[in-house]
C-alpha cells in the first residue's frame, strides 16, 4: 500500500496567516521560504509580472504576492482571478511598495477554486450594503464584513471575558418555552402538529395536549426569567444566547432572531445594576478599540468618520442618568415636532430616545422609574404605586441598547401584578415560588448584541452586523 504524502502544498501545517506575516515578519524571517492561502481580492500588473493581493480573513489587510510571469503556466494564471482560492508558496521579501512592508515571491501556486469572472458577483468595485445582503453568502469575503465578523467575535469574546473575571456563571437557558410572561412583543409557535389538520378539543380550541411538548409553545424572547432562577442560587449569572421576536418592525434596528446578554445578580438594586450596565459597555468599547483597531479604523474611513471619535467619547464619560418623568418634561418643554407626541405614560420612540441622547445630554443615557403600564410585570414597584424600578441605557445612533430593572421580590406583590395584567398564574407556578422560598433582593438586565455591534462599528444597518438576518419576509441563507 501506497502511503500518501500529506505534507504536500494541501497540508494545513506549513500554512502561515496573512496577519502573522504582515504583523511579525521577523518571526518568518526575511529570505525565507513561505505557504499562505487564501482569496484573490485584485490581480494586476503588465506582461511580465502579476500583482496578486491576497486575503485569508485573519486580518483585513491582504499581502501582496508578486508573480513572475516567465516562471508559470499561463493557463495557471487565467484561474487565479478575484475570487479564486489559491495556496502560495515563496519567498518573503522586504516590500519595496508604499503601504505594506512584506511581499510573497510565489514560487508555486495552487488553484483550490476558481472563479469565473464573468459570473462572480464580487468584482473590485464597491457594491452597496443592500446589494451585499442579496448575496450573504459571499459577502464574509469583503473587507467591510471581514471587518464586521471579526468584531463580533472580539466582542463575543470580552463579554465572556468581563463576565468570567468578574466571577459570574454562564448559563445556558432554553429556547423553547411554555410562557410568554415577558410580553416582549409576537412570538414564534414551534409545534411538530399538522398545521394542515390541526387536532381539536371538544370546545373547538386547538388540542396542544396532542403536541410535541404537550402544551403550545414557542421560541423565547428572553432568558431572563430562567436567569432569575439560577442567580436566586449562583448570586451572580449571565445567559448569552439567541432570542426571537415576531414583532413586525423593518427597521434598521430590529432584527426577528437576535442575540442578547442577560445578567442577572443577587443582591443588587437599581443603582449597582446602573453601575454595572455602564462599566459593562464602556469595558467592551475599550477591549474593541484595544483589540479591533485596523478594523475599526478601516470602518471609519469608510462609513463614519467620527466612529473612533464616538467610541472613545462614551468610554471617557460618565453616562447621565435621570428619571422617565424628568425626561418627558424635557421632552415637551423641547418644542420640538415629534412625529410621535410625547406625554407622561406613553412608551418612548427611538427619535424621543435619540434627541435626549444626541441633542440635549450629547453622551449615553439612563433613564429609570418608568411607568408601570409600559413595563413588565417583574419589575419592582416604586412607593408611588405608579412607577417601577426600570432602567434603559440609550445610546447615541442607536436609541435603546439595554433594557433592564430591579425585580419585584416580594411574593404577594408579585402575585398582585400577575392578577392585573391577566398572566395565567399557572404558567408562573415556578418562577413565583423563587419568591416563596428564600427570595432575595435582585436585579439584572439585557445588552442587544447587534445594536452593540451596530454601535461599535458605526454601520447604519443591523442587518449588517450580523451574517445572517432573520427579518420580516427574509430567511434566505
Ligand atoms: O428591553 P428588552 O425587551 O428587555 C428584555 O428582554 C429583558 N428580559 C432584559 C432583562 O432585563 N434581562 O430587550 C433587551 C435589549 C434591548 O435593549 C435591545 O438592545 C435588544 O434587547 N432588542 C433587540 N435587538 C434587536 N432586534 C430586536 N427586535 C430587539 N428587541 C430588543
Ligand atoms: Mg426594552
């Protein structure tokens, strides 16, 4: 038998990452032999020499690879245009060209893939941010969401980070749930019956006693209320996972699946969860300007001039905080012509949100004590009997980026709202009792991922900081 030689130009082993060379060259060594792989961004040069920027997604910068023409096969190089998936082998060299200071002198190159000009969608030229969400499945293969993806991963990874250092548990809260207490707005049915001869009870009502679970249920729109469980034993916990809302919003900041981080503590009232919202974002703003800064800067001069500026603003500042009903007063003391009119009681719109943030305060908010008719049932009542211990952060472009509060603990309270707002009480039987047996003071709240993502990177769309949106008529990819 015939062994296989797998430390051929296939192997993985000899393959060094496009940022390894261009961040530490000294580490390869100048004059030494190299293998990097990767994805033709742009071919160019004249009849002896081709210029091929290559790009591996490690970093958004693409190496140069300098072809001598003489040394290969012209029917090789037909193949190797933007698009293509080529390994390279050569020889690092000092770079003579302004702008980067490696080059690769291939020696050999090996097609993986081609791709055919004329039918490859991305060609050199810019495309539109709407165009590219056409074609999602190509579009981890530009810079602008190179930059994106990588981001959101350093920011995945901070969260865990803040969180694990900060001596909180992650907790891993299902997905498919029997309650709707959030009331977080439509939710989405996940049933295995025959939407096509739906059984029935002798009332007429859909018999989910015959479905998968044994009872209708759905996807969640939070983990918070599992979340509560686990910090009324851990003290101090966070869940990071998808959440799904059917609300019919096409706006550039909903998304129908989105992901979001839930901590939730023992022992905290309104002001410690504050504290910990604001030095939650302002450490995960420094950690991507620390960690991200060729991407961000790259985003910057594409997109948003002042996006470096803004970050570093809100990592600087102390966020300012005052309560819902000073904030109407100002509001309707502003003059300004809202589309939707502001009065005591009604639900803030982001262009409410916007102006408190961006016109009268210039920094992020905290607005607390909101309405008790607008809020959840959990929340904890305030004296007044009118307001609840609610807190919103508000950011600049993006509106609301944290939705939380202090929890109601007190049993009879609790049971009183249930009673109000007409939640089945037997849907609750399990969350009421953390209330009944050894309650305890506690507060937690909930960062969106992609309006985070949306803030850090200055992009307009949150369908374009996540690889796949799930919105209203659009589940391709
Ligand atoms: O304010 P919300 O609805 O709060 C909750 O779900 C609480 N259970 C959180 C808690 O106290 N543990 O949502 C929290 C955050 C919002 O501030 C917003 O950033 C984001 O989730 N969010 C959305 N992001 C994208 N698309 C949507 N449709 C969103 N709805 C809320
Ligand atoms: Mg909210």
């Amino acid at each position: 038998m015939q062994i296989p030689n797998y430390k051929d130009f296939m192997s993985e082993s000899k393959r060094i990452k496009i940022l390894e060379l261009l961040k530490t060259p000294e580490k390869t060594g100048i004059g030494n032999n190299v293998t990097i792989k990767g994805w033709v961004r742009t071919k160019r040069g004249n009849k002896n020499v081709a210029f091929i920027a290559l790009n591996d997604g490690s970093t958004i910068h693409s190496i140069q690879v300098v072809v001598d023409l003489a040394n290969f096969d012209e029917e090789l190089l037909k193949l190797v245009n933007t698009g293509a998936c080529i390994s390279v082998e050569g020889t690092l060299v000092e770079s003579p060209g302004a702008g980067q200071s490696v080059e690769v002198h291939a020696t050999q190159i090996h097609v993986y893939g081609s791709a055919d000009p004329e039918v490859y969608p991305l060609q050199k030229k810019g495309h539109t941010l709407e165009f590219l969400r056409e074609i999602a499945h190509l579009r981890p293969r530009t810079n602008t969401f190179g930059a994106v993806l990588r981001i959101r991963h350093n920011m995945a990874f901070a969260i865990h980070k803040y969180f694990n250092d900060k001596g909180f548990y992650y907790i891993h809260t299902p997905i498919i749930t029997g309650s709707d207490a959030e009331g977080a707005g439509a939710m989405f049915r996940v049933t295995t019956l025959d939407i096509t001869n739906l059984p029935k009870t002798e009332t007429g009502d859909i018999d989910y006693s015959q479905d998968f679970f044994g009872k209708s249920t759905n996807l969640t729109v939070s983990g918070q209320l599992n979340g509560e469980l686990a910090a009324l034993a851990l003290s101090e916990i966070y869940t990071f996972g998808p959440t799904f809302r059917a609300e019919n919003s096409n706006t550039p900041r909903h998304l129908a699946e989105f992901w979001m981080i839930e901590p939730e503590m023992a022992f905290y009232d309104i002001t410690d969860n504050m504290d910990l919202a604001e030095d939650f974002l302002k450490y995960l703003i420094r950690y991507a300007l620390d960690n991200c800064y060729d991407d961000l800067e790259f985003l910057q001069k594409m997109y948003d001039n002042e996006l470096l500026e803004r970050l570093n603003f809100v990592t600087n500042n102390d966020f300012e905080r005052l309560t819902y009903t000073r904030a109407v007063e100002m509001l309707m003391a502003s003059g300004q012509a809202f589309e939707f009119p502001v009065s005591w009681g009604v639900d803030l719109q982001s262009e409410h949100e916007r102006y408190l943030v961006e016109k009268v305060f210039k920094k992020p908010v905290i607005l607390t004590d909101y309405p008790k008719e607008i809020k959840a049932f959990y929340m904890k009542q305030n004296e007044d009997g009118t307001t609840v211990r609610a807190m919103d952060v508000l950011f600049p472009r993006i509106g609301e980026i944290i939705g939380g509060s202090q929890r109601e603990e007190d049993y009879e309270k609790l049971v009183a709202r249930i009673h109000e707002l007409h939640i089945p009480e037997k849907d609750m039987w399990w969350y009421l009792e953390t209330r009944k047996f050894g309650t305890a003071p506690h507060a937690g709240f909930g960062l969106g991922f992609e309006r985070l993502i949306l803030f850090v990177t200055g992009m307009a769309n949150i369908r374009d900081v996540i690889p796949f949106p799930r919105t209203p008529q659009s589940a391709e990819f």
